[in-house]
C-alpha cells in the first residue's frame, strides 16, 4: 500500500529575542489565523492521518493544537521528536524511515528549509513552503524504511492564501446564485 506525507510548515510566528529563544517563539495572531484556516482544508477535505510527528518548538505545538482540535484528533497519535527542530535532510529522511509501518497517512509539522528540500527530495519538483503551507506527497513503497530520492510524487501544495481565495470565490458563487 502506498503511503501519503503531508510536510505541514508551521504558521507565522513572532521573532525571537534572541538566537537561543527560536524555540520558544509563538505564533502571531495572524499565524493562528493561518493554522485554523489549513486546519479547516484539512477536516473539510476529509484528509486521512494516522499519526502527527511535530517538531517540539513552541510554533509548531501551537500549529499542531489548532490541527488535533479541527479534526478531533487523538493526542496520544501526536509525536514530538527532539530531531525534528532544526532537522536537516538527512535527519527527516533517518526519522521517516523509522515509522511504523502500519501509519500509511503521515502529517510532519516543522520548519522550512527542511520541509521544502524534503518535498523536493521525494519529487523532484520545486517546493517552497510559505508558512502554514502544506505539501502533499504520495509515496509508492509499502515500508516506510525504502524511502529515496524520486520515490514520490507531489499531489499539492496548500496555502492559507489559497484557501481565502476558495473560500472568496465560493462565497460570490453563492451571493450571484441569490441575486
């Protein structure tokens, strides 16, 4: 069975105090904003997931419980590898491959530049990941373990934006179908 990735940036966040505080930066109000509105795609679209690996920095937390709330979704499938702050390529490729076999929908909430060069590593394609972004990857490998480069295909990319931009089309749909 094939396995699905979602690489799910977290939403904006306030800047650090200093270098040592960027784990302890929170998400602005406008980030909330975005994570509820990628939250609403997520439950809207019905998107599976098995199990969240979420890196354990504050803005990522706070971007996962607005997630877990939307889609009623169970905490104790919520993970907080250490590796995953300030992960680089090959720690994501190490943590993936380590999955349980048995979860074949995978969310990972962290940070970019790893999410995009991840999504690009699987697909080759070009992938920049805004905040709140999120990156869907089909996988075609029955075993999390045999992740490579070009094992994916990019379903989609998602973005706040392009949620508020549906959501403004589909709202004048309606008001033109009631005039």
């Amino acid at each position: 069975m094939a396995k699905q990735l979602i690489l799910f940036r977290h939403a904006e966040a306030g800047p650090a105090a200093s270098q040592s505080a960027d784990a302890m930066r929170e998400l602005t109000g406008f980030g909330k904003e975005q994570a509820r509105v990628m939250s609403e795609y997520f439950f809207r679209e019905n998107i599976p997931v098995d199990a969240i690996f979420c890196s354990p920095s504050v803005r990522t937390r706070q971007t996962t419980k607005i997630l877990i709330q939307r889609l009623s979704f169970d905490p104790a499938r919520v993970f907080y590898p250490h590796e995953l702050y300030d992960a680089s390529l090959d720690i994501l490729v190490e943590i993936l491959r380590d999955l349980d076999d048995a979860y074949h929908h995978i969310v990972v909430v962290g940070h970019n530049s790893a999410l995009s060069y991840m999504a690009e590593y699987l697909t080759s394609s070009a992938v920049s990941l805004t905040t709140a972004a999120a990156a869907m990857v089909r996988l075609d490998i029955p075993r999390w373990r045999e992740i490579t480069k070009h094992k994916g295909a990019l379903l989609h990319v998602e973005t706040p934006a392009m949620q508020e931009e549906s959501n403004r089309s589909n709202d004048q749909r309606r008001t033109d179908r009631t005039i």
